[in-house]
C-alpha cells in the first residue's frame, strides 16, 4: 500500500524485501528518506537501522540518512522503541495519506501534490466497488454482509476515497491472502511460535487496510500470545498450556484462518478482477479442504 501512496505524490521508491537487503541498498545508493518496516524477515528494521546509525558513525562523514518506521504497533512504547533503534520519525500502520504527506513534508519538504483522477460521475465502478448478484443474494436472506468483515467506508476514507487505490488494495490481498494463511499453517505443524506470531502479524497488516476489526482482533491475540509464549518457553507446545484457553493455539489460528477465508470471499464476490477470481479462489479452497 505504502508504494502506491508513495507514486500518488509522484514518488518512485526501491524496494527491499528485508533489512538486511536495505542495507545493501544503502550500501550502493544514497538515499534522502528511508521508510524502514519493523518486522521484516531475516533481519528487522529496528537491527537494521541500529546497523546502519553505526555504519554511519564509523564512517564519519557527517551524513545521517533519515529513516521512518512503519509499523503496525500503535503506541507510545512502540514509538519510542523505533526512536530508541536510531529511527527519526514514526508512522502507524496502515498511513492515511494525509499522514503520509505531513511525514513527507518534514522529512523531505513540500511534496509534490497527490494526483488525484476524477471520478465519472455515469460510472458506477469508480464510484463504489460494487457487489456482485450472489453476494446481493446472500445479504437479501439474510447472510453475512461485506460490513460483517470489512468497512469500505473506513477504507475509501483512509485513502481519501481513492477507489483506484481500494481496487489494488483488494486485489493485492487475493493474491498474499493465500500465502500468509499457509505461512500460518505450517508454522503450527512446526510448533514455530516464533514464524506463528510474524504469519498473524502479516495477516493484521492487511486486514488493516480494510479495517476489518474482527480479523485485527484475532490477529492480534494470536500474535501477543505467540511472542510471549516463545519469550519464556521457546520450545512451548502449540497446544494449550495449563489450562489456559489463551494459549490454545490451534484454535486461534483457526479462528483466525477462517475469518480471513470469509474476508477473501466477500471480496472475490464483490471484485470484478477475473485475474484474481481465477489465481486466488482455488487457494482459498484447498485451504478451507484441509481445516
């Protein structure tokens, strides 16, 4: 979502896919903002950032590349964990793109205006994502409704009722819907609290996006009971502990697996992506085969 954001202000980012590849990046390039991901595989940005604050003392050059956390902790102690790693500014996840323009105008100055397409009034696609007839079907007798998972109003608002922007959101959730809840799988039949935890912690970051609260809930349940599991007991079962419900970890990936498989339905119902329709719903469904 961030890089999508990012191009609105006529901004061309690189990507690394994790903080030790930021570090090589910054190796080769100078750059004049960083926006560093918390929780990345391989290294983290909190490591990754304290490498290169000392990278740069040691070099002595006088030069301080300025690096944002992103994150999706919203909390004072998160905040002053990023400041504390040498980070320089902060933003939660998921940014409005207000947010996002005040970080740029700070670290960067003025930005370049968002650009913004207009919508056509005639027609109804660019004015709201619309339902498809099996899911009017379902709402009409009675069944769980898109406002069940998701908020789209809370969404378009965040993204400044950017429908293109929603639309891409949508279809980039499809695609990595499938591929975080089989993270999630596997991590339980390796009793691995750990990649357990950073599987609930990627699903929390989508459903973000969407402000779909139940999924977020689940998510972060799962996510603080798999970390404090793993900080005292590493080699924990995955099955409850004691007789504490809490730490019934199957269950909770359960529950969350299927809320996430009816937040994938709801939108693969009301998106007119025949791309995604086609790649994600059969994944979705071998998923749900092997509950």
């Amino acid at each position: 979502m961030i890089l999508s954001q990012l191009a609105k202000f006529q901004l061309k980012p690189d990507l690394a896919n994790n903080g030790q590849a930021a570090l090589d990046q910054l190796e080769r390039q100078a750059y004049d903002l960083v926006f560093m991901d918390c929780q990345m595989p391989i290294m983290d940005g909190y490591e990754a950032t304290r490498i290169l604050r000392e990278r740069e003392i040691a070099a002595d050059g006088g030069i301080r590349t300025s690096v944002i956390a992103l994150t999706a902790h919203a909390s004072a102690g998160e905040r002053e964990k990023c400041l504390s790693a040498g980070m320089d500014d902060y933003l939660s996840k998921p940014a409005s793109r207000s947010d996002l323009a005040v970080v740029l105008a700070r670290w960067l100055g003025e930005p370049s205006a968002p650009e913004v397409a207009p919508i056509a009034q005639d027609n109804p696609d660019q004015r709201k994502i619309s339902h498809s007839p099996a899911l009017a079907k379902s709402e009409a007798e009675g069944g769980e409704t898109s406002t069940a998972c998701w908020d789209e109003s809370a969404a378009l608002k965040r993204l400044d009722d950017d429908h293109d922007l929603l639309a891409e959101m949508i279809d980039l959730f499809l695609e990595e819907a499938p591929v975080f809840m089989a993270e999630l799988a596997d991590a339980l039949s390796r009793a691995d609290l750990l990649a357990l935890a950073d599987a609930a912690h990627a699903i929390k970051g989508m459903a973000g996006h969407f402000c779909a609260e139940k999924i977020i809930s689940l998510a972060v349940k799962l996510e603080h009971a798999a970390r404090k599991a793993s900080a005292h007991a590493p080699a924990a079962d995955l099955h409850p502990v004691g007789n504490a419900a809490d730490t019934d970890f199957q269950s909770m990936a359960n529950d969350l697996t299927q809320s996430t498989v009816d937040l994938v339905e709801i939108l693969l119902l009301g998106n007119r992506s025949l791309r995604c329709s086609t790649s994600c719903l059969p994944a979705v469904e071998r998923k749900e085969q092997n509950q």
